[in-house]
C-alpha cells in the first residue's frame, strides 16, 4: 500500500489523532527506509472477558500489523493492581496479582483471535515497574504536579463532589506513562478516555529524549441499548466468544442509530456501500452488520445457520439458545404475577401495556386477557414478550 492508502485504512473510525502531523510522517518514514513502527497497548485485564466494545481497538493493532508492524501488548500485572481511574466516580477495588494473572491468561486467548500472536510482543510492566526503586518513583511524581492531575475529568469531578481521590491513584498515569519508555513506544493506541494516559507516556518519552509517541484515539463503543458505553456490568454487551446465533440476534437487534457507527468501527465493509445499504433498507442493513461480524468470529456457516435461526426464532417455531430458565413453586398465578416473576417485566403497568399491545404470548398464542390466570406445574411453559424475548417457566 501507498501512503495514501495506508493512511486511508488507518485513520478510519479514528476519532483524534495526537499530534496528526508526526503521525502522518511516521507512516511515510516507515515506508520509504522499511522501518517496523513500535505499537503498544496497555490492557489490565481486570475482567477476562472480550466484547466487541475492546474490538475496536484491536482491530486496528491487526491493521498495524498487516502493514508489516509489531504490536506490544503491555499486560498491567502491575497497573491493574492499583485500577485505571479513568471514567471512575470512585476508587477501583484493587485486585491480587493471582486474579490479574489469571483474567489475562483468558485475556489473551480471545486477544489473538483478532491480532496474529507471531507479531506481538507481550510485556508484563511488573518486569519494570516491579523492580523500580522509591527513588526513581519520587523522581516519576515530580514530572506531573497536582494541578496537572486535576484537570483530568474523573479528577475533578471527584474532587469537585468532595469524593475521595487516594494518592495511589495518581500514580497511574505515571505507571503506565512509563511503559512507553520501557517500550519504546512508537505509536499508543487507546479509547478517548485514555488520552490523559497515553499523553502522560509522551511527555515522559520527552523528558528521557525519545522520540515521543503520537497517540491514536478510537471512539467509545455504545452498547446495544444504543445509549452507553459497551459493559457486562451493564447487560449491554456483545461477547466475542458466546453463541453464534445469540451474537447474531444482539447484533441484529441494535437500535438503527447505532448501525453506522458499527460498521464503521467492528467491519472493513467500504463506507459507500455500507451507507447504501442503511438507505435502501436498515433491517438488511443490520443483518449485513450481524453476518460480517459473526463470520468474525464464528466462520462464514455459523454466520449462516445463525440467520437461518433468528428467522425461525421470529416464526416461533424455535428457542434462542440463551433463553433463561425460571423454576416457580406449583400453582395458578394471574398473569401478571407471572410475567413479573418470569424476569420479563419490571412493573405490572409495562407488562399491562405490552399484553394490551399484543405482545405477549403462552406456549405460541397471544394473550388478550390481563386477568386470565396460568397453572403452573404439569408442564414448560413458554413466555414470550415481543418478537424474541422467551422465558422457560418450569
């Protein structure tokens, strides 16, 4: 690829480039002498588990590395030990070195399903970090003031509120600001909400006279209830390693406002014809989205027979596979009670509306009547609320 090119495949979905002049010129000094460019990403895996949300940026290391470039990931059994306060309204529970070890050896194996394991580096930071004297921490903290620290949005909205901001906190961005000397970091790549982070490893980077690092940010991906950040704590999240045809389902099922953004950063489908498909029809449009991204991850017949079975889901002639199982005492319960003790709604005025709408359904047929009562013990029952939310009641 020409620069143009290369550039074109990089910067897509990239929200800020800094600074974007010596980004580009990295780019160029790469192809004219054949240098291989340095890309770190720093992870403390304080949870094992990969959604698509943590795609975004590892599916752009794995364009860095078509284009020939050596990825270090930068494993924070140090980092992780004291929590990222990045976007924390409160101090992180700190975690053991054992439940860090043990989080990043899942980590890495669905990791490497996205980035080719033989052009990265893994680097532990506690192999520096761990062997750092008081000294040398003290001379660390003077490169950053207070003031500096406070500008930080979560910093000063804690301090703000009068909520607590412990010292160890502050190391931080120091910590992991240093990798990137450790390193020799070349490129950082990050969510928005590592700026402060990645930028705190370039100036250090500059204090030691390295060449800096320029930073490359990516959006934050909003999860599927189209309204915030991807979480598992949230609920509205898409793993990269649960059921084809559950992925499909969720993927399908993103509101409409989300689906540009979605293929502009989880797919390499071009812009123009992605567009044109959200134009002409946004229910195709999300099953292209859903397909491209389950053959991702599933190969191209899982891809398949998932479409296959969300449209016999939606016929009612089969159950998703992660349809919850709820075990309720035998009797006859009004169907109201029932629907709130299923899960499936959270007051009996929504579950009044939705069977007034036509929306719930027992064991295939729709429900009329919000007084009828359903006897539960001599056999499944099966809820389903809208096109394909079911419950098993047993």
């Amino acid at each position: 690829m020409n620069f143009a090119q290369q550039m074109s495949v990089l910067t897509r979905g990239v929200q800020e480039i800094v600074p974007e002049p010596e980004f580009a010129k990295k780019i160029q000094k790469s192809i004219d002498t054949g240098t291989v460019l340095r890309i770190k990403l720093g992870v403390d895996p304080t949870a094992p588990d990969v959604h698509l949300g943590h795609t975004v940026v590892m599916r752009k290391l794995r364009q860095f590395q078509d284009m020939g470039h050596q990825v270090i990931l930068i494993v924070g059994d140090y980092t992780a030990m004291i929590g990222d306060p990045s976007g924390r309204n409160k101090t992180r529970p700190r975690l053991s070195h054992e439940q860090v070890m043990e989080n990043a050896k899942e980590y890495q194996e669905q990791f490497f399903k996205i980035v080719k394991k033989e052009q990265t580096e893994i680097r532990y930071n506690g192999e520096w970090l761990g062997k750092m004297s008081f000294d040398k921490i003290a001379e660390l903290m003077s490169c950053i003031t207070v003031a500096q620290m406070l500008e930080r949005k979560d910093f000063k909205s804690r301090y703000k509120n009068e909520q607590e901001i412990s010292m160890h906190e502050f190391l931080y961005p120091l910590m992991q600001g240093y990798d990137s000397i450790a390193i020799k970091s070349d490129i950082e790549l990050g969510g928005t909400d590592q700026k402060f982070n990645v930028l705190c490893g370039r100036d250090l980077q500059q204090r030691e006279e390295m060449e800096p690092q320029t930073g490359l940010f990516m959006p934050i991906l909003l999860g599927t209830d189209g309204e915030q950040k991807m979480s598992k704590s949230l609920g509205n999240y898409v793993g990269i390693s649960e059921p084809a045809d559950s992925m499909y389902h969720k993927i399908y099922n993103i509101p409409d406002a989300l689906v540009e953004s979605w293929f502009e950063l989880l797919t390499d489908i071009p812009k123009e014809e992605y567009e044109a498909l959200i134009k002409e029809n946004i229910l195709n449009a999300k099953k292209e989205l859903a397909s491209d991204i389950v053959k991702q991850y599933h190969g191209s017949d899982a891809a398949v027979a998932a479409a296959e079975k969300e449209k016999a889901i939606h016929s009612g002639n089969v159950l998703p596979s992660d349809t919850p199982t709820v075990k309720l005492e035998a009797g006859s319960y009004g169907i109201l009670d029932l629907l709130l003790a299923a899960g499936a709604f959270a007051s009996k005025g929504e579950a009044r509306r939705m069977i007034q709408n036509n929306g719930v359904k027992i064991n295939g047929s729709a429900i009329a009547d919000q007084n009828m009562n359903i006897a539960v013990g001599s056999g499944e029952i099966v809820v389903q609320t809208g096109k394909r939310k079911f419950y098993k009641i047993t």
